[in-house]
C-alpha cells in the first residue's frame, strides 16, 4: 500500500474547464480538497473556451468567479486570446468542423491556445490530475513530456455531444459518432494513466483502450445534512440534454398520472427547457424554482428526493447527494448508472422504472404523505451506503493510493 505522506509537499496542477453549473465542478471541488489535506502544493487551473477570457481579462471571468465561491481564490485562471482566432488555422480545423458538430475539436483547440499565467507556465509539476480528454493539450504542455498526467475521463464525451447536436442546429454532413469518439481516444491515448468515475464507465474504456491503465475511483461527495424535514419534493437539475430528457419525461409522462402534482425542480434547467420545450415548460413553470448559489439551500425544506433519469451516462452525483440526505428517495435505474453495489435494494430508496409506477410512487408515499412500500422510510442504509462509497474520508484514502503510484 502506498503511503499516504507520499503526496505531501509535491507540486501538484488539476486542470479542468471553468464550468459551474454541473457534476464536472463538484468533482473537481473535491478534488482540490482532498489534495489540500494530503499535504500537495495544489494548483487549480480553470480553462476557459470564451474567446479572449485570458488570465488577465477579468470581465470574461466574472459569472466563473462569482459561481465558484469554493475555489475562486486560489484558481489559476486560462483561455485562448482573441488574436489565436484571427488565423486560417482556427476557420479550417476548428470552426468549420464545429458548424459540422465536431465539439471535440473545437474544444481541444481552444484549450491547445490557451494562454496561462507565467507563474504556470514556468512551474515544475510532480503530478497532473487533468479532467477531461480537450483538457490534455494544456496538461501536455506543463508536463513537458516528462510529469505524469492522470486523466479523469468524466464519461464518454463524444455521447454528450452526440445529444447536444440533436438539440441544436448543424451542417450536413453532421460529424458521426464514431468520429467524435476518435478525437476523443486520440487525447486520452496520451496520458499515463485513466481515471474513471464509476464501473461502467472503466469497464467501457477497457474494451477501447486496452493497452492503457485503468483506475477507478469514485468521486469524493460532501454529505448534505438538511437542518429539517419540509414539505417539498425536490429534483435538481443543471442544465443538460440528459436532464432535459429527464424533466421532459416527468413532467409529460408522470405528471399526468398524478392527482396532484407538486414537485420543485431546482437549477438552472428551466433556461433550457424555456429554450427547446416552451410549450412544457410554460404549462409547470410554477415548478421550476432555478438556480440557487448554494446547492444545500436546494435541500434545507425537502422531505423527499426524486431521480427521474431516463439517460445519461456516467455516474450522477446528485444521486450520491441525496443518498447523503438520508432523505426517502424515488428513482429510476437509470439513476444508480456506474455504481457497482446493490444501491438499487436499499432501504430508503424506491425503484420505480415506468411513469405508472413513478406516478403512483409519487401520489402513495410522498404527495399524499403515505408510505408506498416502509423500506422507504428508513435513511440508515443510505446514509452508510454514502459514508463508506463516496464521503471525503474513503476519497482521500483513494486518491491517495491511485495518485501515489506516480509521484
């Protein structure tokens, strides 16, 4: 076993996109956190995609920094500079192929042209945790063909942009998935080692990357402790197509079966169901609460939790939120995605894979405040599922040994 001293005073780059509003940011949260208490230098690099949200361009870092109240002190702040789109290389290999649907390489190049602080820049790494595969040309840049990077894969990209061009407008012949995947493998192919968020997800990357190593390490969680039961049902809900896909679902297939329905969808997903489902979005628009600066504020007047995925890949770290809660939960399968213990037969959690039976859940146990089947009522499973899965300390002890194995 590896010590766990051995990443103490080692200089240590976690390079991830400046985003906010998704599991990407809470993943990375615990990240900085859990190298902190392991003793590293950490050096946090946001990487924007805007263009000109260079380092010293505050105004494009604004929503970012106002957003990250966790980690906007001690961020380290890059993007490409106005002047890199200025040139035929930037049309032709990237722009064009983004009017295709090719987000990969748009991403990758952004990133490729990123210009970092000098004190980054000149800094010598012991280690790169790099999160996601357009992150890797900056991770490459700093290692300089000798630090270790680890990439944390967050899922098979190419899917979510797979979604994301079905959504949205593009030129025909619209890029393939196979190709978007390609771009995707090909980064990945340069680090020294995978690091995957769930079981399924390092079981699908083996088949495709054999040749590299494969880690798994389930992402460090902080537990949300409401301060009292309410009266809510909540849903959280950022503002993706999976998510999308999710609502949609509820709102048009389970809410129908109701006899009163009265759920509070929390996040910022109401601007994307504004934009693509006005028509839905208007008829439960008193539902949607938006989005709330911090996450437990979502929780503090819940009394139960409901995950109504129907897709998406990856594990779904609002459900390791709620496992945290203690609070009774009504789920699909598809919510418990990437997790390779029993989840789904625990107490305090009810399985409900159709809108009948989701509906019914719903008017039994939590609209008409019955209990539906009594496993539900009880939180203690949950809770040890999360503490002994997901909390900080099993994150720490984790990180620890994987990260050890190269520095």
């Amino acid at each position: 076993m590896q010590n766990n001293n051995s990443l103490d005073k080692k200089n240590i780059a976690i390079i991830f996109p400046a985003w906010t509003n998704c599991g990407t940011y809470r993943v990375v949260v615990g990240q900085i956190a859990a190298y902190t208490e392991l003793g590293a230098n950490i050096y946090p690099i946001a990487l924007s995609m805007t263009p000109n949200s260079t380092p010293e361009n505050k105004s494009k870092w604004r929503i970012f920094l106002s957003a990250a109240h966790e980690i906007k002190d001690i961020c380290h702040l890059g993007g490409p500079p106005f002047t890199s789109l200025l040139s035929y290389d930037y049309l032709r290999n990237a722009l064009w192929p983004y009017f295709h649907g090719n987000h990969a390489k748009i991403r990758t190049w952004l990133i490729d042209h990123a210009k970092l602080p000098k004190e980054i820049e000149t800094q010598n790494f012991d280690l790169i945790h790099c999160n996601h595969f357009f992150s890797m040309p900056v991770a490459k840049r700093l290692a300089r063909e000798k630090t270790p990077i680890l990439l944390e894969t967050h899922d098979i990209q190419a899917r979510q942009f797979e979604i994301m061009n079905k959504l949205n407008w593009c030129l025909k012949p619209r890029v393939t998935y196979e190709q978007l995947l390609a771009e995707e493998l090909g980064q990945l192919e340069e680090a020294t080692a995978l690091i995957h968020l769930n079981s399924e997800e390092k079981s699908l990357f083996e088949s495709l990357l054999p040749n590299k190593k494969h880690l798994l390490l389930y992402p460090r969680t902080n537990k949300i402790t409401p301060t009292t039961l309410g009266d809510e049902v909540i849903m959280i809900a950022a503002n993706n197509p999976p998510n999308l896909e999710s609502i949609c679902w509820l709102l048009d297939k389970v809410a129908p079966q109701t006899t009163n329905f009265s759920v509070s969808i929390y996040g910022d997903a109401d601007k994307g169901m504004q934009k693509f489902f006005p028509e839905l979005f208007n008829k439960f628009k008193s539902n949607f609460k938006g989005e709330i600066k911090h996450l437990e504020e979502a929780y503090q007047n819940a009394k139960a939790i409901i995950l109504p995925a129907i897709s998406g890949h990856g594990l779904s770290i609002k459900t390791v939120e709620a496992l945290s809660t203690g609070l009774p939960l009504i789920a699909t399968s598809t919510a418990f995605r990437g997790m390779n213990l029993p989840s789904q037969n625990l107490q305090g959690v009810f399985i409900a894979d159709t809108a009948e039976v989701f509906a019914a859940a719903l008017d039994e146990y939590i609209l008409k405040d019955s209990s539906l089947d009594n496993k539900i009522l009880s939180s203690f499973e949950t809770v040890e599922f999360y503490n002994q899965t997901f909390s900080p300390a099993r994150y720490k002890e984790n990180l620890a040994k994987i990260a050890g194995q190269f520095v």
